[in-house]
C-alpha cells in the first residue's frame, strides 16, 4: 500500500514535469535565445497580496463617496442628488483603482519575463 502511494506521487511528479510548456525568445540586440517554462508563472503570494491590495482601495473608494453624499444629502435636504453624484465619483475611482492594479500587475509579470 505504502509503495503505491510513493510510486503514484513519483509518477504525478514525472507527469507534472513533463507537462511544462518551454517558451523560448531571441533578444533582438545581442541575439541570444531566452527559454522560460511555465514554471516560471507569476509567484501567487504576488497576485494574492495585489488582490487583497486592490480590494481594500476598491472598498475605501466605494464607501466614503457613496456615504459622504448621503449624509451631506440628509444635512442640506438634497436627497438623493449627492448621494448619486457619490456613486459616479465612485465609478470612476473603482475604474482608476482597477486599471492601477492591472497595471501594476502586467509590470510584476512582464519583469520576471525579462529575468529569466
């Protein structure tokens, strides 16, 4: 039983490296080819951390338009007029925050590209 195991791991194991995929690439200044395997993928700690980062920027951008415009809302009786121009403001935010993160994430990827 216990031989099974180790034999079914050692296979998965071989399965699992066989299966990478090579990308090779030419430096067009010096000319030298570049391999990279899909091993090589973007750390997912890096992808979790810039998630988690973008979701608290996204929840702090929502939220204090939104309720900021409501409560200015029930103070000078302009119901819902701030509270609505808050959720555009928010809109706008939530696009910007998302297109940082994207971007910040193509330049983690595209650096470990260029390391290897």
């Amino acid at each position: 039983m216990v031989q099974k195991v180790t034999t079914s791991q050692t296979q998965l194991a071989s399965t699992a490296r066989s299966l990478e995929t090579v990308v090779t690439k030419r430096d067009s200044g010096s000319g030298q080819v570049h391999s990279q395997t899909t091993s090589d993928a973007p750390d997912p700690s890096a992808f979790l951390s810039a998630a988690l980062g973008m979701a608290w920027q996204l929840a702090i951008v929502v939220i204090i338009p939104i309720v900021g415009g409501y409560k200015l809302d029930e103070k000078y009786g302009l119901l819902p007029w701030l509270t609505i121009l808050g959720l555009l403001l928010a809109m706008v935010a939530s696009v910007l925050v998302i297109r940082r993160a994207l971007s910040e994430m193509n330049k983690l990827s595209t650096k470990k590209a260029n390391r290897v």
